[in-house]
C-alpha cells in the first residue's frame, strides 16, 4: 500500500474585509509560521513549498516565504481559481506520497479588492469563454448580476425548478452558516441572520439574495505535509490524508445544457467518487465535512453531488436539520465561504485548518462529537475540483 501523506501543522489568519488586511506577503508569512509553530519545527526543515493565490504578480509565494527565510527550495506558484488552495495541498501531498520530499508547505493567501470578481485580461481568450458560452446558451445573461452570481445562482434555479425547492430553503443555509460562524474567530460575518433578514436582503440572481453570497476576503492559511517517518522521527502529532482526487471538467459540463453540471456537479461527483473508492468508505461514514459554499445554492447541490443525501432530496436534508449540528453531517462548522469569508487562494487551505481541529478534538464550541473522518471539497470555475478525506492518525 503507499505510504499517506499527514497534517502535522495548520495555520491561518483571521480573515478580513477588504482593505482592512495586511499585504499578502505578511499574511501569508504569518499562516506559515502558524503552521510550523503548530506542527513544532522550523521552517529549515522544509524541503519544497506550494503556494496559491489568484490575484496577484508572479512569484508571490517566494515574497510571503522569504519572510521566513531564503532556504533555496523549490516555491512553486498555484493558480487554480477557487480551488487554487487546495491544488497546493494536491501537490504538496503528491510530492511526498511519491517520495520527492519528506516536509512540504502548502501556503494560500489572497489580498482581495472590494466588489465582485473582475474578469482582468480584456485583450486575450476569457478561459472561462466555453462556460460563459453555454450559461448563455442555457439562461442567457443578466448584465446587473455579478458573473459568478450568473453561474451558481443559474444553478439553484435549475435545482429549484427541477425539484420545487423553496426561497426558504435556499435562506436557511445562509441562517446555518451564521449560528456555526458565531463560534470562530477567524470568521468576518459572525452576526446571527434570520430567513426572513436574508430573503429581504437585495435580490441578486435566480434564488439569491446579498446574504446568499460569499464576500470578497483578505487572508491566508497554511498545512505542514509530511511523510509518517518525519513525523515520528521528530515526535509530530498529525492527521492522515486517507485520500485525495483533482478532477477537472468533462463534456457534460458544457454539453448538457445543465446549470448544475456547469458549475461543477459532475466535477464534484467524480472527485468524491474515486475519494470513497480509494479510501473504502462511503458518504454515510462521514459525520463532518467542509464544502465550497460560495452561494446557497452551490452549498446545496453540493450535498447531493458528494452523495451526502439521496439526489432530489437536499430541501429535506436542509429542513430536517442533518446539515447541522445534532443531524446526520455537521456541513461548514467554520462557518463556510459564506460566513468566514472566501479569501480565494486560502479558501482550501482554511478548509483543511479547521478538519484538523475537528480530528483532533481542537475545535472549541464548534467540535463535532465522534469525529474519526472529515470531508473536503474545494471548487473552482474552469475547472477544478479537490476532495480531500482526513482521518486521525490513531484510527
């Protein structure tokens, strides 16, 4: 059997508003040294790094770690839009489970402006030009939306028209993801909200409102991955990686005419597939995860695509309350991409900071009782997808 890549050390930042952060690089550095204090060595120990950021100059990663000294690894820059994160921790897990490296750092950081995402390179191809193609195909366009609003909110619609799902529904999450923020620090929207406060908010795009939307975010997060050899020759406490997929798009995101599939369904679905297939477990085996909840609407097709519930039953999964605590699967105990905030390079990597916690029991007022497995799903436009399945190293 080859040998699993460990978390021996997670870091991260508060996440911030934007305008109220430090530089990229000082958060950045700060995540890294979190994670190097968290995981008891020195960053002289680590052989090569993996840093995410979307928006940013080249060689970002190099600025944020020669903060913590000028080593001479290999620092590798990553740019997978929202999963971008964790494509770090992809990689970094790749380069120790072949035995490249025996310490890796992945690092995500994001110094993000306020307002929605531009679309920045207006005199070359959008690589984004086949999904815009068939989202106009599909539902045309709505010029006063924000374009990621334009996907997913299209996406919720189709579910919604597809299954009679209610505006309600749709609202709860956003409710949901509030009463689990109120306990994390790192978290920038930590006010309660009621149904009634999100569905009043502005009206963006199909089922969505504002407080239905993820907000722009400052921040940064970091793991230290390590062979199980390093850890027990230098005395390390970790949790496992059990098993790891990267999919990218197939022909049904753009031949199907289907807004879910567009915005990673199918994605999603295989990701999460071949992760239960290498791991021996199923969805049923999982009693914590942290999902892409850039909207409402993705949060919930998202259940379904990682098997968590039957297909076509997400409203009575919500309803029920077995996204929550004392339910079936406790989805998004940070407070997820709505209520943490979405910082896009670090979004993975604060994922996996606060499954850690959850395995090994340091999650304060949001730990999940009986945890021994923790789900990760990651997602980008474009696209790409990251599932990640953890276990304590003692199970």
């Amino acid at each position: 059997m080859k040998e699993r890549a460990h978390v021996a050390g997670v870091g991260m930042v508060p996440f911030t508003k934007p305008g109220a952060s430090e530089p990229y690089d000082l958060m950045g550095e700060r995540a890294a040294r979190a994670a190097l204090a968290d995981a008891g060595i020195d960053y002289g120990l680590v052989e090569q790094a993996y840093v995410g950021y979307v928006y940013g100059d080249s060689t970002g990663g190099q600025a944020a770690l020669y903060g913590l000294g000028q080593t001479g690894i290999p620092i590798v820059n990553v740019n997978n839009n929202c999963a971008t994160g964790s494509s770090a921790l992809w990689l970094a897990r790749q380069a120790v489970e072949s035995g490249a490296a025996e310490c890796v750092l992945a690092l995500g950081f994001e110094q993000m402006n306020k307002g929605a995402l531009p679309l920045v390179w207006g005199d070359r191809p959008n690589p984004l030009h086949r999904s815009f193609a068939t989202m106009e195909a599909a539902q045309g366009r709505n010029e006063r939306a924000p374009w990621a609003a334009e996907f997913f909110g299209g996406a919720g619609a189709h579910y919604a028209r597809r299954h009679g799902t209610a505006p309600e529904t749709f609202a709860r999450i956003s409710v949901k993801s509030r009463q689990h923020a109120a306990h994390n620090p790192y978290a920038v929207f930590r006010t309660p909200v009621t149904v009634d406060e999100v569905l009043d908010s502005p009206h963006i795009h199909g089922p969505l409102t504002r407080l239905q939307c993820c907000p722009p975010t400052c921040g940064a997060a970091a793991a230290v991955v390590c062979s199980r050899d390093f850890a027990r020759r230098h005395g390390l406490r970790t949790v496992r990686i059990r098993a790891q997929a990267l999919s990218s798009d197939t022909m049904s995101s753009f031949n199907a005419g289907d807004m879910m599939k567009l915005v990673g369904y199918d994605m999603t679905r295989a990701a999460a597939h071949d992760v239960y297939e290498a791991a021996g477990v199923g969805p049923e085996d999982i009693r914590v995860v942290e999902l892409h909840d850039c909207f409402t609407a993705n949060e919930l097709i998202t259940y379904e695509a990682l098997g968590l519930t039957p297909e076509g039953t997400a409203e009575k999964f919500v309803l029920d309350g077995d996204n929550t605590y004392g339910g079936r699967v406790v989805t998004n105990p940070s407070g997820g991409l709505l209520s943490k905030g979405h910082p896009l390079g670090a979004t993975g990597l604060a994922q996996c900071a606060e499954l850690v916690w959850q395995l090994r029991g340091e999650a304060g007022a949001r730990q999940v009782e009986d945890v021994n497995l923790a789900l990760q799903h990651n997602i980008g436009l474009g696209g790409a997808c990251v599932v990640t399945l953890y276990e304590r190293a003692d199970a």
